[in-house]
C-alpha cells in the first residue's frame, strides 16, 4: 500500500478543497509558493553577505592620492 497513490491524493485534495474552499486555496498556494521562495532566498543569503561584504571592503578602501609638489 502506496501512501501517495493518486487516488489517495486525490481523496486528499477533494477534502482540503471542501474544508478551505476554492478561493482561500490559491491564498494558501500563493503564501505557500512565498515561503518557499523566501527560504530559498535565505538559504543563499550567507554566500551573498560573504560577497557583499568583500565588495564592501574593497570600496571602504581609503584612497590615497598623490600630493603635489610645491612649486619652489
């Protein structure tokens, strides 16, 4: 016995759609697609701090200019 047989997962869809209704369905799909997405982006955000903050260092630099010579 499957547990994610289709006609099980059909049995389960036909009983979330009858508890929270078509319309709060795609609500909870959309919410659901932002988590993942967010998630996503915080599971890449370590490697973009690393860069980010190399790019940081390199740009708060100090530049140093050449003087001028005072003319005699």
């Amino acid at each position: 016995m499957d547990i994610f047989a289709p006609t099980h997962l059909l049995i389960l869809l036909v009983i979330v759609l009858v508890i929270f209704g078509p319309a709060k369905l795609g609500d909870i799909g959309g919410a659901l697609g932002r988590a993942i997405r967010d998630f996503k982006h915080a599971m890449n955000e370590p490697e973009n701090a690393k860069t980010a903050a190399a790019s940081a260092d390199q740009a708060a630099a100090p530049v140093v200019e050449p003087k001028a010579d005072k003319p005699v």
